[in-house]
C-alpha cells in the first residue's frame, strides 16, 4: 500500500475509520520531511496493513494546527482513535519499525484505563 494524502477534510474520518493510523505532518520546503517521506513510503509497503498518511502542514493548516504541530517532521500514531504516539523529527528506519511493532502491540484496554485515569491506583495503608 502507498501512503494517502491526509486533508483538513479527511483528516478526522480516517482516524476513525481505521484501527492503525500513522500520520506523517511535513511541509514540501521541509528538507528532514524529505529525507524522512522514502523512509514512511517503505514502511507503508511494509505494513499494508496499517493506513500511512501524509498531511502538508501547509496545504491543511487547520488540521495540523488543531493537532498542535510546532515542528515537523512530526509523527504521530493512532490507535482505534486514539493517539498513542507523537513525536517530532526524522526517524531512521528502525526506530519507524519499532513505532509500528509497539503501536500493534498495545493493550488498547490499559491505554484507555491510562487515559480515564481509572489504572491502577496506589492503594493507602491503613
């Protein structure tokens, strides 16, 4: 699978829409963006399986301005529409893949307890 161009329109449906979305916020005068993009393109033939978005931080300011971009490259992923990971700056190949193996690997149920604050709470002696 190639990767998809991610809009201000589109934006929202295809995180909802997808269990694992990967989204690469970039800009075409970005020079890290450009040596990042082939690096993005081999994941998503890597992993058909998982929606690979590029989102111009130009063309759909909106957007990247809602999602809080204050440097790109920034990738973000998201999880059944949650938001599991983000981080600015290039990554080499590696560190991409290991974004990947640990964002398949969650246990979206701990995830979500972590984010409704209802995990494990420390317990007071009585």
């Amino acid at each position: 699978m190639t990767t998809i161009e991610l809009t201000d329109g589109n934006f929202e449906s295809t995180i909802k829409d997808n269990q694992i979305v990967l989204v690469d916020f970039w800009a075409t005068w970005c020079g890290p963006c450009r040596q990042f993009a082939p690096i993005f393109e081999e994941s998503a033939k890597k992993y058909p399986d998982i929606v690979h978005g590029k989102l111009d931080t130009e063309a759909a300011g909106r957007t990247a301005a809602a999602a809080g971009i204050t440097a790109i490259p920034t990738l973000m992923a998201f999880r059944n529409g949650v938001l599991v990971f983000n981080q600015a700056g290039a990554l080499p190949a590696a560190a991409l893949e290991e974004v990947v193996d640990t964002v398949k690997n969650l246990d979206m149920d701990e995830v979500r307890k972590d984010l409704t604050g209802k995990g494990d709470q420390p317990t007071q002696a009585s």
